[in-house]
C-alpha cells in the first residue's frame, strides 16, 4: 500500500521475466487487458474501414437516380452489412477495447478479473467477423442461395426467404452475443471485486460508471436477440411457425424481440463514449465534471427507461392507442436523462479555463451534434408526426445525427486523449486538427440534407429514388466522401503516434487538466500496473502523504 | 452548430413551397393537417430549444477560455446552482415534455382509432362512422385493391370491383414521373371518409402516401385499420415504406381523388368490365392451353406466389416447391383435389371460379420447365 505509484512504473522496466511472450503467442495467447484492449481496438478499426467502404457504396448508388453501380439486391445486402458491421464490428469493439485497456488503470487494479475469459471474448470476434463476410459473399458461388435484402432489423418473413446466407448471419449474432455477453461479466466482476479498496463506487471513475450501466444492459438484452434470430433460424428449417401467419405465427412478434434488444442497444453503443466525454471535458476545462452524482443518477435512469420504450420503432403495426401512448410518453421521458448529461457537459464547461485540443474540439462538437440529434429524437416519439417519418430519411438522418458523434466521434475522442498513455506519444495536433474538421463537415454535410429528403417523401433503405430528390442525394454523396477520406488522416495519426516518428514524447500526465489513476502510471503503461493497490482520496486521486 | 441553425431556420422559412421540398408536402386529408400541425409544433420548440443551447455554449466558448486568460471556477459545481440542478433541469425538461407529449395526445385521441360502423348504418355513430372501405392488399411488388362494397352479382355471387396497381416499366431515370407511375391508378372519391384496411400476402409492406398523412404497414395475417378523408381532387403519389425485398425501390403508390359524381361513373365503367370478364370466364368456351397459361400466371402470382414462390421453388419447409413436384407432374384429379379442398396448412380454393382453377393448375402443371396434362374449367366442374 505504500509503494508509489512511480516505483511501479520503475519496478517493472527492470523484470524482464513480467514482460509479454515473444511473437504471436503474445497476442494469441495473451491474458493482458492492456494486449487485449489493443487487439480489440485494430480489429474495431479494420470494421470501420470495411463498414466505411460499405457506406461509400450505398452513397455512391444514391449519387444519382437510376440504378448504376449497384443491383438492388446487392444494394439491399450491403446496407444491412453497413449497420451490422459498424455496430457489431466498429463501435461495440472499440468500447470494449477502451474498457479493457482503460478501467484496470482506473480503478487501480493489476488486470481484468477473469483474463482467460477476457481472451475468449476477443477471440471470438475474428471468428464472428469472418462468419459476417461469408454471410456477405456466399450468395455469389453457385447453389448460395439469394443475398440478405432484409436490412440489420431481419424482419421476417423476409427474412425467411433469403438463401443460406441468412443462416450465417444468425450464427453471427449468437458468436457476437457470446463474446459481449462474456466480456460484459468479466467487466461487472472487475468492477465489482478489483477497484483498489479505498476506491468507493461514489468516487468511482464515470467511464467506468458507464460501462458497469452498459455490461448489465448488454447482459439483459443480448440473450432476447439470441432467443428471436433462434425462432427464426427453426421457422427456416425445423418447420416452426413462430413468424409465419400461415402458421398461426406473428410477424411482429420478431419485431417486439428484435426491438426490446435493439432500442436498449443504442444506449449500449452511446453510454461509454457518455464516459468518455466526462473524462475529457474536465480535463481540458481544467475543472471538476459538473453534477458527478446526477451523471451516474442520469446514465441509471436512461438504462432503466431505455429498456421499457423499445416499440416507438413500430408504431405503424397499429397498436392500441393506449400502447402507442404509453411509448410515446416513456420515450418523450428519455429527454431528462439525456438533457440532464448534456447539461452537465456545458455546465463545466461554464466558468472553466478552456483549452482546445482536438480531443476538446471533438467533445465540443459531439456536445453540440447530440442535443440536436436528441432534439429530432423528441419529433420522432411524437406519435402522430411519426407516421410520416417512419422508415424515411429523416430516420436515416437523426439516428446518424446520435450515434455518429455520440457513439464514433467520441471514441475518437477518446483515443486521442488516451493515445499518450498507450504509445508514449503524443499525436501531433495540426493533423489531428485537420480530422476534426474535415469529419465535422463531412459529417454534416452527408446527413444534415437527409432531414429534408425524409420530410419530403424519400423512404430509406431504397437503391433508386424519383427524381425529385436528387439535388440532396448529391450534396450528400459529395460530402460523404470527404467525411469517408477523412479518415485515412484518422488512420495516418494513429500509426505515425505509434512509431513515434515526427512526435514527441508524452508525460505519465499528458494532459495538464487530466485527473484520475491512469495518469499516475507511466507513459507508455508499463506492461504490469497496479501490482499493489493504489489509497485513494474522496476525489479518487492518489492520497498524497 | 451555427451552421445547423441557419440551415433550420431555412427549413423553417420555406416550409410550404419550395423547389426541392424541405418539408412534408401540403396535406390533403383532415388528419394529415392534424399531423402536419403536430410536426410544425413540435419542430418549433425543438429549433428555439436548439438555439438557446447553442447560445449558450457559444458564449461559453467565447467567454471561457484559457487564451483570454480565464481562471476557471473551481467550485462552480458546489455552489447552490450546482447542488440543485439535478432537480431544475429535469424538471423544466418534464415541463416541455409535458407540453409537447399533451398536445401530441390530444391529436392522437382525434384519429387513432378507425370507425367500426358504416354510416348508412341506422345506429352509426354520425361523428365517427365511415361511407366505404378500400382493402390495400401489398404484395412483392405491386399494390392490389378491393372495393368490398362495390361491385357485381353473378351466378348467386357477390364480386368485389379490384385493382391491380403495377409499377410501369420506365427506364428514364430523368423523367419527372420515374419511379412514381402505376398502370392503375386507385381512384376514390373526395369528401368520403374512407376506411383502409391494410394486409399483406407476402413479406411486410407498408402503405404511404406523404399527402395523405400517414403510413401504415401492411402485415400478413393481420388487418390494420386507417381512415382518411381527401378533401382535394388531384393524384398524389407515394411508395412502399417497409423493406420488402428487391424491388423495395419500386413500388409506386398512385392515388386519383375525384368528385363523388366522377366516382360513381368510374365504378359504373368498373362493374361493366367486371361482368364481362365473369361472363367470359363462365361461358362454355373452349380455352386453349395457351389462353389457361396466360390467366393461371396471373392468378399464380396473385393467389398462390406468397408461399410457393412467384418462382415455384416454395418457400422453407411449410412450403413445398411446385417445380418438379410429383403432385404437379402427376395425375390431375389429385392435383385438382388438393387446390380445391386444401391440405395441412394449404387452405381449399373452392372459391375461385372454374376456369380460374384450371388456368391456375394448368399453370402450375406446366411452368417452370414442369410438363404435364392441361387441366379445362369441365374437369373442375366435375371434380367439385
């Protein structure tokens, strides 16, 4: 207990014997979060660039009226990959690598809880991931069967006329389901039994707060998606009707399960960037996160709502009145959680000493993007008003408008702000500053013009449209291609931050503003931390003596 | 951010007309400006909610930064504002909350639930009662409707006046229709309270028509009800709005809205046809095989195409293919007893006309490379 945290750092360059396993073994068979996180967070960016590309191609279509590029079945498929892959394989990926690197180092303690497990829920991405790909290509070798035209939501019965493919993408889910679901205990008990003792869970990092809220959400949810793609994988081939009218089945039966997992699902992709912005605001803010109490109160109450509001998705399959205002109200509701974050957020930015390094400049933006994401949230519970919007690109474009900053912006954030304590290095910040910028525009521009396209009639998730719609179609595909080039600078910085050629080298506090236990470590963080348990104050900094 | 502003209030200033349509069309239905009012109100607090943020967090951005030497306050988040907003913020929250979700109620309550009674109905409810109905029938990818009301008497039987309402076959993708024409059009009367009845023989549609106001799915196995009364003669245009397979992209919806005199004329001309093609279909006329093959593609794809397939290749295991099925290539009578009588899940046919069955049987014994006998309307009628 008395051992500082620098002797740690001091403690561990000189045992050789602590250090990895040389070549693959040590990532194969690596039990360290720190490996673990790594692994995670290149296998998020490998599925970005694929769910990147993949978004590339459904804009380039819909540059221009007509079909050109793409058939609509091919189309239909790889909009359904799109979603699939950016949330599977992108975003819950890099939360979860974000998580393992991060919340060892922040609650002081020497690793993940279970680490043999921690290796299996990694190792079961690659497998899912190339499960997802043949899902993908097998409809192009003979005897595949047709492709999936079906979107991520898998409504049957069309689902349950598409070839093998869709067979593969059931398995898909139930592998990624495994590896979140076995990830998200190791997380809990982490928490639960590793924190350094004078660690309470009041004065417990927020990021970490958000990810127990999210692993107990992933562990409630995830098992209803397992259980609804099952029915549909017996109602293709043991001859089950639990979907087939003509069987006495429910169609929208599928949809409620698919719902109940997929609403809570978006606040699983949006609360752990949640904790990164209330890492990264106070620390460029240069003062303590505004209403810490209120931000775990806030993140509860959105994962309780969250999960009681799923059919605001379904509001055409002509539910009572009384259902539909029941959803509509409870949905309506999830503005006081949200609101109460995001005015967290400005308030400690309000009376602070800002500074704007590009992690700051992203948490700005996503700030900003958010609430008017949030805002056409409101206009889509309205249940009345949403019978025009519903499944058109005003969909398209205020779900973009959440999940873009609020889930992808902010784990950008987030490595940028964490990058110094993984590689050593700072990143350089001219460069980081052209991202920024050319992403916030990008984005903008691409999603910004499908508010107007979905008010006027354009439903999405179609490969041609009547003519009317082509001058936003075009803005949007243009812009589109500058958010989608912008991040080969994403990808430049990070590989240029690791070699550490042409950037310097970082402090163990890299950001003056930054608090908490992770900067107590060396920078680059020594294999091994936290061998001895850190004593921490009320304020979850070091107790100094 | 301040761009996203200016842009809304663009949105805003050209909410009815503009070149490229910003925003919903101009309704045409009394429920469609309910929506449309319940959208205008609702956008309205959500851009004046957006503002006061941004001016907010603007002003922060101006005033509070380190450049401009600012000391950061410290203990801002204990002071009596920091201790209490918790409560201040959620609360005025809720009070909008309540606003919009009171206001958005208030018009739910006006239209959610459908009359349940027809108006010539002598106990009908005068206020919330309807003239007719129209079944919207979705299928892969054409719309069909039925008139359950209109339509003729023959043989004892009453035929409901049907549209089937096909995408056309247009290339130019930079003509002012592409995407948006139908062979035929629905045609309904204005001022009539219309009920619609939504179901689906294949995989999930849903029925929208922007001008109208709203959507609504199109299930199989299920029929929702919507009601609507169009009170602008003219043709509006909409499109399938639920994912529904390939041709998702062109499944045109046209509407024509006429005078109710032009209607009755439009129905008279409907029911004329209608007789002469049941005459035709019942008349003791020899059919070619060539004349059953035609007609059975058509009823195939209408009646039996949602679980055989439109390919004859079925659909998973409750659904057997037809292609190079022995019942198909077998003898005839067997094949007539299962479409007349059914089977497990397969429902009985009785229903349709003989010349019907035997089109749609001769069709199934001789598509898809299957070759076997033709089956006449006499064969049906003796195995009834």
């Amino acid at each position: 207990m008395t051992t500082t945290t620098m002797d740690i750092a001091h403690d561990n360059d000189h045992h050789d014997d602590h250090g990895p396993q040389k070549g693959w073994r040590r990532w194969v068979y690596s039990n360290n979060h720190k490996d673990i996180g790594s692994m995670y967070l290149i296998f998020s960016l490998v599925m970005l660039i694929l769910g990147g590309a993949s978004a590339m191609a459904i804009r380039a279509e819909l540059m221009y009226p007509g079909l050109q590029l793409l058939e609509p079945d091919l189309y239909n498929n790889i909009v359904t990959n799109h979603a699939l892959v950016m949330v599977f394989g992108a975003v819950m990926p890099a939360a979860a690598g974000l998580a393992n690197w991060m919340i060892p180092l922040m609650i002081g303690a020497p690793d993940m809880a279970l680490p043999r497990m921690n290796n299996l829920s990694f190792w079961l991405l690659p497998a899912a991931a190339i499960m997802l790909v043949l899902s993908f290509i097998v409809p192009f070798f003979p005897g595949g069967g047709s492709q999936i035209n079906t979107g991520w939501t898998l409504y049957p019965p069309l689902s349950l006329q598409v070839g093998m493919a869709m067979d593969f993408l059931i398995f898909t889910v139930h592998l990624l389901g495994v590896s979140s679901v076995l990830a998200s205990i190791n997380i809990i008990v982490t928490i639960f039994n590793m924190r350094a003792p004078s660690m309470t869970l009041w004065n417990m990092p927020i990021f970490v707060w958000t990810w127990l809220v999210t692993a107990f959400l992933l562990i409630l949810i995830l098992p209803v998606l397992a259980g609804g793609v099952t029915m549909l994988l017996f109602d293709r081939h043991l001859g089950t009707s639990f979907f087939d009218a003509a069987g006495g089945g429910d169609p929208v039966l599928f949809q409620h399960l698919f719902w109940f997992f997929g609403h809570p699902e978006v606040y699983v992709l949006l609360l752990p960037s949640i904790g990164v912005l209330s890492h990264i605001i106070p620390a460029f803010s240069y003062k303590p996160l505004f209403g810490r109490k209120s931000m775990i109160g806030a993140m509860i109450l959105l994962a309780s709502i969250g999960m009681v509001v799923w059919a605001h998705h379904q509001y055409t399959i002509g539910m009572s009145s009384a259902a539909v205002s029941y959803f509509m109200i409870g949905t309506i509701l999830i503005s006081i959680p949200v609101g109460l974050m995001k005015f967290n957020f400005i308030a400690t930015m309000w009376r602070a000493s800002m500074t704007f390094e590009a992690p700051m400049l992203f948490a700005i933006s996503i700030v900003a993007m958010f609430v008017f994401g949030g805002l056409t949230g409101v206009m889509l519970a309205i249940v009345p008003a949403d019978l025009q919007y519903q499944d058109t690109m005003f969909v398209v474009a205020h779900f973009h408008y959440v999940l873009m900053p609020g889930a992808v912006m902010a784990l950008f954030a987030g490595v940028l702000y964490w990058l110094p304590k993984w590689t050593g290095n700072m990143y350089n910040e001219k460069l980081a500053n052209w991202f920024f910028w050319t992403s916030l525009i990008g984005f903008n521009g691409t999603f910004f013009v499908q508010h107007f396209l979905g008010l006027a009639g354009m439903p999405r998730r179609i490969v041609d449209y009547p003519v009317q719609f082509t001058e936003f179609n075009f803005i949007s595909s243009v812009a589109a291609l500058i958010y989608g080039l912008s991040h080969i600078l994403f990808l430049y910085l990070v590989i240029q931050t690791i070699r550490g050629k042409g950037t310097t080298k970082a402090k163990s506090r890299s950001w003056k503003g930054a608090k908490g236990l992770e900067w107590e470590v060396a920078s680059p963080a020594p294999f091994h931390t936290w061998d001895s348990a850190p004593t921490v104050d009320a304020e979850g900094e070091i107790k100094q003596k | 951010m301040k761009k996203l502003a200016t842009l809304l209030g663009l949105l805003l200033s050209f909410s009815s007309h503009a070149e490229y349509g910003l925003n919903f069309p101009d309704p045409v239905t009394d429920i469609g400006q309910e929506i449309y009012d319940v959208h205008m109100f609702t956008m309205w607090i959500a851009t004046v909610a957006l503002i006061i943020v941004f001016a907010i967090m603007l002003f922060a951005l101006i005033k509070f930064r380190k450049s401009k030497g600012y000391k950061a306050d410290q203990n801002f988040h204990k002071t009596w504002f920091g201790n209490w907003a918790w409560v201040l913020v959620p609360v005025m929250v809720l009070g909008v909350d309540f606003w919009i979700a009171g206001r958005a109620q208030s018009t739910l309550d006006k239209f959610w639930d459908a009359p349940k009674q027809n108006c010539a109905h002598e106990n009908a409810d005068a206020k919330h009662c309807f003239d007719m109905n129209i079944k919207v029938i979705g299928h892969q990818w054409w719309w069909e409707y039925e008139f359950p009301e209109h339509g003729v008497d023959f043989n004892g039987k009453f035929y409901p006046i049907k549209v089937e309402s096909r995408p056309l076959e247009e290339e130019d993708a930079s003509e002012g229709n592409y995407l948006r024409d139908v062979d035929n059009v629905l045609v309904i009367p204005v001022d009539t309270v219309i009920r619609y009845l939504n179901t689906s023989v294949d995989v999930l549609h849903a029925w929208w028509l922007p001008e109208f106001g709203f959507k609504r799915d199109a299930i199989p196995g299920y029929i929702l009800e919507t009601w609507a009364t169009v009170r602008k003669e003219g043709i509006f245009r909409g499109q399938c709005a639920e994912l529904c397979g390939t041709w998702h992209a062109k499944m045109p919806i046209v509407v024509k809205a006429v005078s109710k005199d032009e209607f009755k004329q439009w129905i008279e001309s409907e029911k004329a046809k209608l007789l002469a093609e049941l005459k035709d279909a019942n008349s003791n006329k020899d059919w070619s095989k060539d004349e059953l093959m035609v007609k059975g593609k058509k009823v195939y794809d209408t009646m039996c195409a949602g679980c055989h397939n439109v390919n004859g290749q079925g659909l998973g295991v409750a659904f057997p293919a037809l292609k190079g099925s022995p019942i198909a290539l077998g003898s005839a009578n067997q094949h007539i007893d299962i479409v007349l009588n059914g089977k497990k899940t397969m429902p009985g046919w009785k229903h349709l006309s003989d010349v019907d069955l035997s089109a749609v049987i001769t069709y199934e014994r001789n598509a898809w490379g299957n070759n076997a006998s033709v089956v006449k309307p006499a064969d049906i009628k003796s195995a009834r």
